[in-house]
C-alpha cells in the first residue's frame, strides 16, 4: 500500500474535514442553539414593547372623558375605578373614602379615596394610566407609596390617595 500524493490529499482533506466537523458541533452548535433561544426571548419582548407604546399612544391620543360629580353620583364614580382596576386585574385590598375636602383657591371639593392594592408592574402602569379615561369623574393622583412584595418580588403593593372632583351640588 503505497501512500501516493493523490490518497495522501484525500487523506488530509479527510482529516481538515471531520476537524471542522468537530469544531462545528464542540463550539458552534451550542452557540446556535443559545442564540435561537435569545431569538425567541427578544420577539417576546419586542412584544411586549409594541403592546406597551400601544398602550401609551392610546392614552395619549384619547381624549380626557371625566366629569365633575356631585356627592349624590360619588358611589357610580367609585364604582366605575373599581370596574376599571378589576379589568386591569388589580386586587384592591382596601379603599377608604375620606372627608370631603374644600380645594384650596378653587370653587371644587375634593374627595380624597385611600387604596391599597396589589398587582404586577405592567399592570399597575395600565391602571394608573386608565384613570384619565374615567367617564363619571375627574381623578388626580395626590400621592403614592409602591414596595415589592417580600413573598412574590414580581409583584406590586401600593399606597395610593385618589383626588376625586366634586361640584356644588347645585351646579
């Protein structure tokens, strides 16, 4: 068997072969496989991002519904937030409505609502967001306290005093 320079190049191209074979499945199939994995984690969160400007643009492009209410319509005006939070899937621990208060300057009582409430963060930013599409009132945010939950980091409890509006009730 005599090693002639045509076997000796099948040989070697042979052997450059399975060596690049080899370094395809030792280095690079592993790498293809984290980066279809990426892939699909990045259409996940372009995904979300889509959903979210969509969400933003339409608050921003809608326009502003609420109304000031007498004391008599303050039940269907809480009524109403509290539908809202429930199709935003929040867990309302608490709501407290205050004494009416005289704004300051202003011919408008104030009815400050105490809320605790629990939820994820996109969900709290959508509820949050959602209060300026109230139909039956007019709705400031006084202040706000939000701390991660210490079983569940994922999810929100906030501390929240809701301003609602309220006119003379002969007006």
């Amino acid at each position: 068997m005599e090693l002639t320079k045509e076997r000796l190049i099948i040989i070697i191209g042979g052997a450059i072969t399975l060596v690049a074979l080899g370094t395809y499945f030792l280095l690079y199939a592993p790498l293809i496989r984290e980066l279809r994995a990426k892939q699909l984690e990045f259409k996940t969160c372009e995904t979300d991002v889509f959903n979210a400007r969509n969400i933003i643009g339409s608050v921003k492009a809608g326009e502003t519904k609420g109304v000031l209410i007498t004391e008599q319509d303050i039940p269907f005006a809480i009524d109403e937030l509290t539908r809202y939070g429930r199709l935003c899937v929040i867990n309302f621990v608490s709501m407290t409505p205050k004494e009416i208060e005289k704004a300051k300057d202003s011919q408008y009582k104030i009815l400050p609502i105490e809320m605790h409430i629990e939820s994820s963060y996109k969900k709290l930013g959508v509820f949050l967001g959602s209060l300026s599409t109230l139909e039956k009132s007019l709705v400031t945010i006084r202040s706000f306290n939000v701390v991660t939950l210490k079983n569940d980091p994922s999810m929100l409890e906030t501390g929240l005093v809701v301003e609602m509006y309220l006119t003379e009730s002969g007006e």
